[in-house]
C-alpha cells in the first residue's frame, strides 16, 4: 500500500464482536488499489486459484485458510479508496470451539 508517491504509512488494527461474530480489521492510508486489481483479486478469492505473479498471493492464501479452517463460516473483505485506503476485514464465527489447526 505504500505507492511510489510516500515514504511511510500508518497501519491500524481494529476488532469488534458482533452478531456471534468476530470482525478484525485493519486499515492503512496508503495508495489504495484500483478497481480493476481489486476485481482481480476478489476472482482469486472465488476461485481460490494461486498465481506466482499474483503480487497478493497472501491475502489469496489468507482467504483460503479462513474458508478452511472455519468450515466456509468465514470470510474477507476488502473495501479501498486509490489514492487514500485500504481496509481488509477478516469476519470469522466467535464460538467456543477453536478450530483445529
């Protein structure tokens, strides 16, 4: 998220319970990702597919283990403003049961 126009940007870590859910978010200032790469990424995320030119290839993997691991009871989003944010929102069951890793 840094872009070619910054030398730093702030990270911020959030978490709330809701609705017998778990939501952590974390959102940066930096650049933002366009619209079209955003589509590109969502795709990875529906068909789980890993491409070594992916240059997000860990939130693909993030995605797939939260499926896996919470049984598909969990999920990711990613909301961004290019050229302001980006927010990505893990949204997983609050139950008593921890998976099995």
């Amino acid at each position: 998220g840094l872009g070619p126009d910054r030398d730093s940007i702030s990270i911020r870590v959030q978490s709330l319970l809701r609705d017998q859910y778990l939501y952590i978010m974390v959102t940066d200032n930096g650049c933002g990702i366009d619209d079209n790469r955003l589509t590109e990424i969502r795709m990875t995320f529906r068909s789980q597919e890993t491409d070594s030119e992916n240059s997000h290839i860990g939130l693909s993997s993030l995605h797939g283990r939260l499926l896996l691991l919470y049984h598909g009871q969990a999920r990711m989003e990613i909301d961004t403003v290019p050229g302001s944010h980006t927010r990505i929102t893990l949204i997983i069951p609050a139950t008593k049961e921890a998976p099995h890793v």
